[in-house]
C-alpha cells in the first residue's frame, strides 16, 4: 500500500502548501511561461519537416487497427506522444499547429522545473532554474519538433518532482504521483527508466533522512513503488525483449567528443562558454558538500545534491559503457537530463551576493542562451534533418500520368506521403483518399491507403522487374542507402534491374535523400 495520506514535514523549510506554485512568485512564473512560450512559437514553422516529424504524424493518421499493430509490432517506443498526437490531429493538420503540440508540453515543463527546484532547494533557485529553461536552446530545439521529447522530459521532471516532494512530505498524492508520471515517462520514451534507475541509485540511505515515517516503512514504500511502475512497463518492457535492439541499430557508437557535446547542448549552448558558466556555478552548488558526496553520511542538503548529479551522470555512463558492446548512446535521447544541469546551476548563482551580481552574472548566462536560441532557429544541435520534403515536392511537381514511384526501403514512402497529403489538403494515408495526385505508388503497397505492413520491408529483384515491365517511367526515392562507393544491396539491385527494361536514367540529390527517374526513352 502507499503511504498515508497525512505527515508533517520531515526537512526543515517551508511547509507543504498543497500546490505546485505559491502565491508570491506566480507572477513571475506565469511571465517566464509566456516568455518561454514566445519563444517556442517564434519560427515554429520554419524549418521543414524531416523524417522522423513525418512518421509520426502518418503514424497518428492510420485508424485504429493499423495503428495498435504497428505499435506492438514495431513501434511501442514514444506510444503515449503517437496516442495524444493521434487526439491533437483531430483540432488541426497544419505544420504549425502539430509542432504545436509539443510546445504546450514544454510550456508545463517550466513550472514543473520551478517546482522541483523550490521543492529542493528554494523558490529563488526555482526562478532561476525556471528562467534558464525559458531561455534553454535545447529545450527548444525539441519544442519545435513533432516528436516525443518535450513530453519525455516534462514527464521526467514531474516523476523527480513526486519523488522528493514525497521524501519531503509523504502524503499518498505524492505516492501516486510519483508511480503515475515514472510510468507515462517510460511511454513517452524507454530511456526514462535510466532515470528509475538512477532514482533508486540515490535512494540508497534515505531512511536516515530524517523521515517522519520509520526507514523501514519506507523503504518498503519505496520498494512497492517501483514494483507498480515496473507492473505498469511490463507491456513495453515485452516488447524489448521481442524487439532487441534492431529498432535503434543505425545509432553510431560515441566518443568523447559526443558526450562533451551533449553536455555542451544541456546548456543550451552553440558554444563552450555558457557550459562553462553553467559548470561553474553548478560547481559551487557543490563545494560545500563536495568532501562527503561519497561518504554514506546523510543530510538533505548533502542528499540534493548527490542525486542530481546521479541523474545528470549516471544515465550517461551507463548508455556510453554499454555502446562498447552495442551503440545506444544518442544526444537527443538524454534530453531527460536537462532539469539536474539547470537546477545546479541556479543552486549555485542563488549563492552569490550581493543581488547585483547575482543579476549580472544571470543576465550574462541568459544573453549567451540568446545566442543558443538564435543557432536553433536557423539549424538544428545535431544533423539528422534530412531534405525529403523537397525530394518529395520534386517528385509530386514533375510526375506524369502513367508514372509509377517506387521507395527504396518501406519506411521512405512515411515522409512522401505526409508532403503529398499537404498538396491534397487532407489525410493521403487513409484508404477514403481517391484523389489522384502524384505517380502511382508501386511499392511499398498493402492496400488503398497506409497500412502497418508498408513500414517495412524492400523490393525484391522480381518486382522491380515486373515494375519496369508494366510502366514507361519509375520513380525511386531512396534514403540511408549507404555511401555513395558502397551502397546497400536493394541500391545495388536496383541500379542494376531497372535500366535492362528502362535504360533511361536521371538522378537528382538532395540533403540525406536521392530520387531518381528511370524512363524507356
């Protein structure tokens, strides 16, 4: 069972108001809320949408049945965004609006970080903390991305934010809380359960914290509540084991200088010197304790600190040591990692004196974050973006009647069909679209609109031949198909099918994406 619904504070510091923000500092939150959302809207829609935007929105399209089976068969990672996108879509299809989605997520992060930063340490490092992630560059490059990482990372937030208002005041709410928001995040995304881990890492001791309830109680509490989220995760946790890791087999193994990089982006940066600033200060957050962080002594002050450094580091290790034996280390999966970078931060620019430094020295780290802003607006922190937007368009503008498409692999038809249906004005991948609009799609093809089974899969020597036999001209979209002097085996094959019957042939490249037209004459 939970906790009890009543106890009294066991750490010295304000008492549990019974909401997220107190009456004095609302007003400042509710600005850097509206600040922070400005933010997030301004250019939403400039840049175009990649691959990974596309999949998930054609993913949200498909009706029920198609879409459950694609989630168990392949695609139970991020479930919870595909299902509340699946909602959001019915409001708007617009570029806009969809990318939008991912801003209201970000948007509750901020008072969430607010939360967990007052509720550890105080309400001015919670403002601090707060207008940092306002002004987090990496937190909005994913704002402005129709994927499930500003979901991901409110839902960590909020899952730390249980956990130690429940060490503060273990009240049943807090309990609840806590298993609710571990268990959506691990939905949102699997790597949220390194945060568990690192959790129950920090947790280690924490009877001696000065509970009102005995260590015992808990640390059977504690013990319960890891076995729900681990009961609530045992669909997803299924499905890893089904699965292994083929679905993220792409990722590259890291170096040191991936891992500099991903901390060099928590900080919002587009270069090294707001990481410094930020190192600094989260460095004097911790002098104080710093000669017992590994000591088994215990106090809250010393305890605050030791775990958002096991959130910050531990997640990162383990990803990093275990991509010796299998790459599962990527930047943008570690996004859950931001609140312990700014909330050292605060802790530690919440020291300085007088209040005048304190604001020179924000307001230098909030201009530097300016610039990391500004990087983001007109590029992107890493390079996945690819160009199948305009490979699309190229396609759909010089197609002609009788013409046939054909993706290299299944999973290139996801980004074409999302383009294709904003030149029809509505939904291409459901099977009512009888609209004739751009070549007749050959391959991946299950039925009259997308099914679960053309997310997969390539073209076999016998089809393609069959292909050219039947049509004038072929179009071939083709993406990660290896490097130009060493193809993958469908390009192989195709380069060399196609042009015995259709010996015609014009290649076009654009960022990550190739298109080609095979024609008799």
């Amino acid at each position: 069972m939970p906790p009890s619904q009543t106890a009294k504070p066991n750490v010295a510091g304000s008492a549990p108001e019974g909401r997220l923000l107190d009456r004095a500092p609302a007003a400042a939150v509710v600005i850097l809320v509206i600040a922070g959302v400005a933010v997030r809207l301004h250019c939403l829609a400039c840049k175009p949408f990649w691959f990974d935007e596309s999949f998930s929105v054609e993913m949200a399209r498909m009706d029920w049945r198609n879409f459950l089976h694609l989630l168990w068969w392949r695609e139970a990672n991020m479930s919870l965004y595909y299902v509340l996108l699946k909602a959001w879509l019915h409001f708007g299809q617009g570029q806009f609006f969809i990318r939008s989605l991912s801003v209201v997520f970000s948007a509750a992060t901020l008072p969430a970080v607010y939360w967990l930063a007052r509720t550890l340490y105080s309400r001015r490092v919670g403002l601090i903390a707060a207008a940092l992630f306002a002004a987090n560059a990496y937190s909005l490059r994913y704002a402005q991305e129709a994927r499930s990482y500003a979901l991901f990372l409110l839902l960590a937030t909020l899952s730390s934010g249980f956990l130690v208002a429940w060490l503060r005041w273990p009240a049943r709410r807090n309990w609840w809380g806590y298993v609710l928001a571990s268990a959506l995040a691990a939905y949102a995304h699997f790597y949220a359960l390194l945060l568990v881990a690192a959790q129950g890492l920090a947790m280690a001791g924490v009877g001696a914290l000065g509970a009102t309830n005995p260590p015992e109680l808990r640390t059977g509490e504690l013990r319960r509540a890891w076995i729900a989220i681990g009961v609530a995760v045992l669909p997803l946790l299924i499905f890893v084991g089904k699965t292994g890791a083929g679905p993220i087999k792409w990722i590259p193994r890291p170096g040191a200088r991936d891992v500099f990089q991903l901390y060099e982006n928590l900080a919002g940066a587009a270069n090294w010197p707001l990481l410094a600033l930020l190192a600094c200060a989260g460095v004097a957050a911790i002098v104080p304790h710093a000669a017992s962080l590994l000591t088994r002594s215990q106090s809250w002050e010393l305890w605050r600190s030791r775990f958002l450094l096991i959130w910050l580091l531990f997640p990162v290790a383990v990803t990093v040591v275990l991509s010796f034996a299998r790459p599962v280390f990527l930047a943008r999966y570690m996004i859950f990692c931001l609140p312990p970078v700014l909330i050292l931060a605060a802790a530690g620019l919440a020291r300085l004196k007088p209040w005048w430094m304190l604001v020179l020295v924000l307001g230098g780290a909030l201009v530097l974050s300016a610039q990391g802003i500004s990087y983001v607006y007109g590029r992107d922190f890493d390079d996945q973006r690819d160009a199948s937007g305009a490979a699309s368009d190229f396609i759909l503008d010089r197609s002609a009647a009788g013409d046939g498409i054909i993706f290299h692999i299944a999973e290139t038809r996801i980004p074409y069909e999302f383009f294709r249906s904003l030149r029809a004005g509505r939904n291409t991948a459901s099977p009512e679209f009888s609209g004739r609009l751009g070549p007749e799609i050959l391959f991946p093809r299950h039925g009259p609109g997308l099914d679960y089974r053309d997310f997969t899969g390539k073209p076999t020597e016998q089809f393609l031949r069959d292909a050219a036999r039947s049509h004038n001209r072929l179009w071939v979209m083709l993406m990660h198909n290896g490097r130009a002097d060493q193809p993958d085996s469908t390009t192989v094959t195709l380069s060399r099918v196609l042009p015995e019957y259709l010996p015609q042939v014009q290649s076009w490249h654009f960022a990550k994406v190739e298109v080609r037209l095979y024609s008799s004459q």
